[in-house]
C-alpha cells in the first residue's frame, strides 16, 4: 500500500493528499479542500488482462461563461493506465521502462501539442 498521505505538486504547489478511502484494489487520497483527488486502482478484466490506473482529478470554482455573474465548479483529469497480460508475460523491469519511455516522451513541447489537439 502506497504511504498516506500523499505529496502531489502541481505548478510548484505541493499538496498532501491523505487516505480517505481503501476498497478492493483501489485507494484514493484528497487534499482538504476536496481540489485534488489521486486515485490508485488495479483492474483484472474478464479478457485475461490487469489494468493498473494513476489518475489526478483537479477541480476549481471558474466563472459561469453563459451566465453573467453565476460561477460553476468545473474538473479536469489526467491519468496513466498500465495495461497488461495478467500471466506475467511481462516482467516489471519492462513495464517500468514503458512507463518511464512515456514519461519521458511527455515534455513539455509534446504536451502542448497534445493539448492544441495535434495527433
């Protein structure tokens, strides 16, 4: 189990996450203001695969664009799936390198691609 709580730093912000829920393969930790959320889960699908997930949900209170003087709350998420045979086909050393060959390749130029909507 991942240590609780956790650290995510976001535009040179670090913010503590502590545990507030622990399921069946599955544990999230939120920062107090309900902002943040990180979500660490594993999935065995029925197809023989395991689908172990990272995901950051990060909300914020913006104005309403539709209605004048209205604020809305609105949410966005990122997140990282390792998807993977669930005999072992794959050692760990090499779906660490994937991971880290994906993290690598998610600078800062390819993001904003990414974000521009490039392909």
């Amino acid at each position: 189990m991942f240590s609780d709580p956790q650290s995510v730093t976001i535009n040179t912000v670090a913010n503590t996450l502590p545990r507030v829920s622990v399921g069946d393969r599955t544990a999230t930790y939120t920062k107090d203001d309900e902002t943040i959320d990180l979500t660490i889960s594993h999935q065995a699908a029925r197809s023989g695969r395991v689908r172990r997930m990272v995901r950051l949900d990060v909300s914020k209170i913006t104005s309403d664009p539709f209605i004048t003087g209205t604020n809305r709350e609105v949410s966005s998420s990122a997140y990282i799936v390792v998807d993977e045979p669930a005999d072992g086909a794959f050692a760990n050393t090499e779906l660490l390198n994937n991971v880290k060959g994906l993290l690598g390749w998610l600078n800062d130029a390819n993001v904003n691609k990414l974000l521009a909507g490039e392909s």
